[in-house]
C-alpha cells in the first residue's frame, strides 16, 4: 500500500493590535486582540472537528503566535512546543512603521537588505529552509507550523517557484490555514 504524501501545515497567528494599527510587529511582541484570541479558538475546534492527523504543533517563541498555538492545543488536544527558528523577521528600523509604507514595501524585494540592524531575507530563508528541511526528512510527523505573515512567504517560497515580485507581495491573512505537501 502507497503511503499517504508527506504533508506539513502553516497557520499565521491571530490579530494583533499592531496588526489594527496597521504597524510592522516584526520581533516586536506586539499581544493578540480579544478578535485574535477567538480566531485562535475557532481554528482550534475546525481542527478538532477536521478528521486531520496532525502529531505536533511548532510555534514561534513571540507571544502572538505561542498563545495561538496554545489556544489551538488546548482545543484539539494536540501537543505544542516553541520551536525559536519560527520567529518573525527582525525588519530593523522598520518595526513599529506603517505596513504599506512605499519604501518598505520596495525594501522587501531587497534580498540581502538587514533593515538598520535588522534581518536579511537571505537570513531568515536559511533559518526556516534549514527547518523545514528536517521536517521533510520526518516522514513519521505531521507538523503545524504557528508563525507570522514574513514566515508564510518563505514557507511558500519552499514549495513554489516565485518571483521576487510574488515573494515580496505575498502573505496569508490570521489564522488561515494553509496545507503544503512535500515532493518525493
């Protein structure tokens, strides 16, 4: 009997007040909304109730996602831990700024750029491939990964081919799930 695809899914945190405020969190712990909380709750019972095998819960050491994460354990009963490799961004001088702000957004398409202080890119895509990279490997575990919007992008960017343009503009919205399979 073929064995079912190896598969590893990708859920962004809940709203947060910068995510209100329409600022740039990055390594900024910036806390859930009570909306953000409940969006949390509900992705927790959809899961509970999906009929998907899910084996462990990684999540990003920032509050947002970790409570999240929680959140999401608690309902499904699914065990959770903080895995440091998915935290956001460090976006530098950008942090705390508005998120469509025109020269962040050009500075996005910037591989090699740290932000003033900041995290490349190039850097945060050699944290997460190298992650989910031992996953892939893992074909025993299912993971969902609890992250941020910059950590979808390069998660997408593992198991599609993208522009700069495509990688630059994409994300998901909070608590989206999102399924991706590894090749063979």
């Amino acid at each position: 009997m073929a064995k079912a695809a190896h598969k590893v899914y990708f859920t962004r945190h809940g709203e947060t007040v910068w995510n209100v405020e329409n600022k740039i969190c990055g390594m900024t712990d910036s806390p859930l909304t009570e909306k953000g909380r409940a969006q949390a709750r509900e992705l927790g019972e959809k899961l509970r109730t999906s009929g998907l095998r899910i084996d462990e819960i990684l999540y990003s050491p920032l509050s947002r996602a970790a409570d999240t994460a929680r959140a999401i354990a608690e309902a499904t009963g699914i065990p959770a831990r903080c895995e440091p490799r998915l935290r956001e961004q460090c976006f530098g001088r950008y942090e705390g700024t508005p998120r469509d702000g025109e020269e962040f957004r050009i500075s996005k398409t910037h591989f090699a750029d740290r932000y003033s202080g900041g995290e490349s890119m190039m850097q945060l895509a050699q944290r997460i491939y190298n992650l989910l990279d031992e996953l892939r490997a893992n074909t025993d575990k299912t993971y969902l990964l609890v992250a941020h919007n910059g950590i979808a992008r390069v998660v997408q960017s593992y198991f599609y081919d993208m522009t700069n343009e495509e990688y630059a503009a994409a994300g998901i919205k909070n608590c989206e799930f999102v399924e991706f399979t590894f090749n063979k």
